[in-house]
C-alpha cells in the first residue's frame, strides 16, 4: 500500500490510466465496482463478527475483567475505562475514513484498512486478559477500539461505494440484520467465557482478522494505484472534517438524531449486566448466561423488523417514517422494567426493544448515506464524521449511566433517560428536506 495522501478534494479515477467504467452510482463514475449478489451476505457476515466482538467485549467480558479487580468501584472503574478510550477514538473513524478514500494500493481504498484495524485489534486482544489493574486495561482498551474503529470505518463506506441509492435500504438491512445477530451471538459466546476472559477475548480478536481476510479476498475491490489525489495538505485535511451545518443542514441533523437514538439504546445494553446484578439481584455468573438470553430473544424480532423494513422502505422510497414507529416501539419496551423490575420485564423489554432497534438499523444507514455532503466521493470520511454520532454515545453510555445512577440513585433513571433520548432523536428527524 502506498501512502495515502489526504486532503479536501475529491478523488477521481486518473483519465490516464485507469480503466473505463460503465457502472455509476447515483450518476456518477463508480471508483469501485457495482455490488454483486455475493457482497450482501458478506456485508452481513462481516456486520456479525465486528458487533459479536463490540457486544461481547462491551456488555460481558470488559464488565466482568473490571468487577473482579474490585466489585465496589466496579461503576466507576468501567466509567474510566470508557470515558478515556472515548476521548482516543472520538475521531478514529473520520481520520481513517479520509485516509481510505484517498488510498492507492493493489487491494482498494478500503480494503487495506480493514486488515490493518483488524490485525491491531486481534494483536491487543490477545493481552488484554493478561492485565490485573485499571491503567493496563484502560490502555489495551483504547488501543482496540481505535483499531476496531479503522476497520468499522472503511467497511461502512462500502454501502455508498458500490450501490446505488435504490439498493442501499437493502444493503442496510443486511448490515443491521448482522449487527443485531452479532450482538446476540456476542453476548451469548461471551456468557460462556465469563470464568475466564483471556481465552474469550482471543476468540473473538481472531474471528474478527479471519473473516476481514475472507471478506477482502472474495470481494476484490478495484486496484485504486492510478487515481489521482490531491497535493496532501494538513491544512485542507483537518478543514475536511468540519462540515458547517448551515450548508448542510440535513447531514447535522441526521448526526443528532443517530446521537441521541444511539445513546438512548446503549446506555441500557452498556450497563445490562450491572442492571441484571443490582436491580434484578441475581449472581454475577448467573447475569452473564441470562445477559445472553436477553440478547437471543431480542434477536428474533430484530431480523423480521429489519428485513421487512429494509426491503419495504426501499419500494417506498421512504426512511423517517420508519424511525418514527421505531422510538414509539422503544419507548414502549423501555418502560418494562420500571412496571416489572424483573426478569420477565427485562425480557419483555429485550423483545419489544429488539422490533424497534431493527427498523431503526434497517433504515439508518441507508438515510445517512443519503444526506453525505460530498455525494459519495468523500464517503469514507463523511461516513466516518456520521459514525463519530455512533461511537460518542457508545463510549459516553457507561459514564452517563454512572452518573444517572450515582446522582439520581437508581437504575430506574437509565430507562427513563434512555426513553427520554430516543424521542429527541425522532424530533430531530423532522427538518431533514433531501429524504422522506
């Protein structure tokens, strides 16, 4: 891989050398080539093992590492572990994005990346086991994150790269069809290595670097060593990454309603196996299985949303409306456990939780894409920007569930903000002009 060279302007296939194109993309020359039937369920496969590792990582092992070093600061140990991996990776996926749209190697833009990201992550996971305080885990942890992040990146920038507007609802789909699997499948492997986090965090740091191998090996992107790229300038690269909502309302929109819908819905997972503890009192190792029977039933009612939204939403033409019934549906599940703080509610809640999530990720990706201010040419970095809107509530969700906790006493304050978020988000969809 050369070095890339970064830069505000956008790039474009060399009139000399690079070969002709006939497939476009939203009437414009593709750099990459048009989607095939193959990339859908690899979209999809790659969606799984990325988000089995986050959920598995996020919601059991990481959890489970900071209680036994010491089950009375546990809340605030896991706060600091977030927080300062959060203030690292703030920018890791727009950098890495703006980086990948202006990459000239033999594999693609992307593809180089997702190795990258992948490799570091599989590396530092296999010793952060290893680690017994607060200080070593806090920096593996940053370190897998970015690196997780360089490779969530590129791999979101697909969707925009390869279809068309008309097919993305689809391609979104599959993409939340395997996240929501992922986080399942994650949770429930993870329960299993509870007794013993270095032997889960191997796994699902090599499963992770197998399937990026297989995925960019069996979905070759075009050779991007003839495009032609902008004089790099440090300048004109970090002036790219501030987009002025004025001109482009729509895209600050959509960056606030994924951010407050986000940190609604995770700042409830982030901190299930702490609420299975503390409010529904059961035993650690005993959280750790049912953690993984919340995540099983919510995952079936999260496939058919997802599949019936995606695909319809594309026949309609529309994605709000989706949204709209999806935060009524989440409210709804996210008052469960206030009216039964139980077990039952807990799972009352993943089920309901689990429709509203998918129409939510059937439809998103989708409608972000629809609101890039560069049109695709600069995919990689402004899908980036949009998913910094994903990992600030992701990484925040621990320490705000902290302090709601600390401050207001109680886990009933999660559910009640968490309700409160993902209306907001719903609200701040309404101005957006350019998608119905």
């Amino acid at each position: 891989m050369s070095n890339p060279a970064p830069s505000s302007g956008v790039t474009q296939p060399s009139k000399a050398t690079s070969a002709p194109d006939s497939s476009l993309i939203d009437d414009q020359p593709s750099i990459s080539p048009p989607a095939t039937k193959a990339i859908l369920p690899w979209m999809a496969i790659a969606s799984v093992f990325l988000f089995a590792t986050y959920s598995a990582l996020t919601g059991i092992l990481l959890p489970v590492q900071v209680a036994l070093i010491s089950e009375a600061d546990k809340i605030t140990n896991l706060a600091i572990v977030t927080t300062v991996s959060f203030i690292f990776t703030l920018f890791a996926q727009p950098i890495v994005g703006a980086f990948s749209d202006r990459t000239r190697s033999r594999l693609g833009r992307r593809a180089p990346w997702m190795l990258i990201g992948s490799s570091i992550a599989a590396i530092a996971l296999l010793g952060l086991g290893g680690m017994k305080n607060v200080l070593w885990i806090t920096v593996f942890w940053v370190i897998i994150q970015v690196a997780l992040n360089a490779f969530q990146g590129p791999l979101s920038a697909i969707v925009p790269d390869r279809f068309p507007r008309s097919k993305r609802g689809a391609a979104s789909a599959m993409v939340g069809m395997g996240m929501m699997i992922g986080a399942a499948v994650g949770v429930v492997a993870a329960g299993q290595f509870a007794s013993n986090v270095g032997i889960g965090y191997t796994v699902f740091g090599v499963g992770v670097l197998v399937v990026t191998v297989l995925f960019v090996l069996f979905n070759r992107d075009k050779s991007s060593v003839s495009l032609v790229v902008e004089p790099f300038s440090w300048k004109q690269f970090a002036s790219g990454f501030w987009i002025k909502p004025k001109e482009n309302p729509d895209f600050a929109w959509a960056f606030a309603a994924r951010f407050f819908f986000i940190l609604g819905y995770f700042v409830i997972s982030a901190y299930n196996l702490y609420i299975l503890t503390d409010y529904i009192h059961l035993t650690l190792a005993d959280a750790a299985v049912k953690a993984g029977l919340l995540a099983i039933v919510g995952m079936v009612p999260t496939i058919v949303s997802i599949v019936l939204a995606g695909f319809w939403s594309d026949k309609l033409g529309r994605r709000k409306v989706f949204i709209y019934a999806a935060t009524v549906i989440m409210v709804i599940g996210l008052a469960m456990p206030l009216l039964m703080p139980s077990l039952t509610g807990m799972l009352v809640m993943s089920a309901i939780n689990g429709f509203g999530f998918g129409l939510y990720m059937a439809c998103d990706t989708a409608l972000m894409t629809e609101v890039l201010p560069g049109g695709g040419a600069a995919a990689g970095k402004d899908l980036g920007i949009l998913n910094v809107a994903t990992n600030i509530p992701q990484a925040l969700s621990p320490a705000v569930a902290g302090l709601l906790i600390g401050v207001l006493g109680g886990y009933q304050a999660l559910f009640i903000f968490g309700m409160i978020s993902v209306v907001i988000a719903a609200l701040v969809l309404i101005p957006i002009k350019s998608v119905r």
